[in-house]
C-alpha cells in the first residue's frame, strides 16, 4: 500500500460543478502540498498545510490530522483548472516528501 | 514565475552522452531537489540538498550525480545516458532544510536518441 493515495485518480467534470479530490496518508507529517501540473509541465505549489483550512481564490484545502486527510476543493470549475493535482506529505520522521500518484482533472465547457 | 530557474529548457543527445542540467534556486532558498518524471508518470525524487550539503537520496542511478555549490545553485549531471533517460527533470527549491513550501522551476526536458 502507497503512503499517500489519491481518490479518484482521473475526474471529468461540467464547467461549475464542485470538486473534491482526496488525500490520504498513512505516515506522521510536519505538513501536506497540493500542487498543480499543467498540461505544459509547470508545477505550481497551491497549499501548504499542517493543520486547518487554507482558501486561495477558488481553492479550498482542508486537512484533518487525526484521520491522516486532506481535501483539495476547486468552487465553480473552470476549463483552465484541467490539470493534475499532486498531494505530497513531508514525513515527520525524516522531512522528506513522500508524493501521490496525482490527480487528473478534466473540466469540460 | 517561481523564481526557480533551470537551463537548458530542452536538449537533446545520443545514447551514451553526458549531460549536465542546472538549477538556479529562489533567492534565499536553501534546499533544492531534483526530481524526475518520466512520459505520463509521476514525480520520482532523486537527490536533495541543503546549503551544499547532500541531505536526501531518493531513486537516483549511479550513473546520476549531482552538487549543490557555494552560491547554491545545483547541477545534475546524467552520464552514460540511455534512452529511458529520456524525460523531464524538475529543479525545485524550499526555504528550510525540512520541506517549506516549495517552488519548482520550469523543468529541463531531456531526449535521449
């Protein structure tokens, strides 16, 4: 079993709809990435997190420690947002990234 | 823009060649990994460092190497290169020497023929 999973693996959705990608992790972390990876190559870091909720715009990010979970949530998807979204934990034992298989987002007009 | 920045954007050689990329961190960022990703996969780490120093090793080949130096910037060196070689190579930098947030570079895209 990975450390970090991700659910779904590929997502096609509407322009509008609401989404939710997961994250699960089964180690001790200092703190969980979502970033961004366009079709070009580009990797964008969206959220740092260690505990909480973080907004940016249309992006939510959630994680709850004690369930070992986080959430990525786009509001109002847009076309642009089509891209893979990439969780990645830093181990607390030692600091290293541990990354999920990523996430493919597909928002259709 | 990161501010991380990586050169050459593209290049392309024969089997058997060495390459050497190299990384320009953000200004002030100590740490820089190296990471691979082949067609359609994911990110694989190879090599981490923290102010010139080695601090992680992650599924690098031997034939693989890399060095951070003084002012930080890093290079990473493939020699004896194969056609599985062939992929994208991210730089990317972070504040501490535990994983801050991270900023990646736009990637060296290496065609190995």
């Amino acid at each position: 079993k990975n450390e970090v999973e991700q659910s779904p693996q590929n997502l096609t959705a509407q322009e509008g709809e609401f989404i939710t990608i997961n994250c699960s992790y089964s180690v001790g972390i200092s703190a969980l990435h979502w970033l961004q990876q366009h079709p070009g190559g580009g990797i964008v870091s969206l959220f740092m997190l260690s505990s909480g909720k973080k907004k940016h715009g249309r992006l939510i990010a959630t994680i709850n420690i004690q369930e070992k979970h986080s959430s990525l949530h786009i509001t109002a998807s847009h076309p642009r947002d089509s891209a893979v979204y990439i969780c990645a934990v830093s181990a607390k034992s030692n600091y290293q990234l541990i990354w999920g298989a990523g996430t493919k987002l597909i928002i259709k007009p | 823009d990161s501010g991380v920045t990586q050169t050459p954007k593209h290049l392309i050689t024969a089997t058997g060649q060495r390459v050497t990329l190299r990384c320009s961190p953000r200004s002030g960022d100590l740490s820089v990994y190296w990471y691979q990703q082949s067609l359609d996969q994911g990110l694989q780490f190879l090599i981490q460092y923290y102010n010139g120093e080695e601090r992680a090793k992650g599924n690098i080949l031997e034939r693989f190497s890399a060095q951070q130096f003084p002012d930080l910037h890093s290079e990473l060196n493939l020699s004896s290169l194969e056609l599985g070689d062939s992929a994208l190579y991210f730089c990317a930098s972070s504040a501490g020497g535990w994983t801050g947030e991270l900023f990646f570079g736009e990637g060296s895209r290496l065609t190995v023929l």
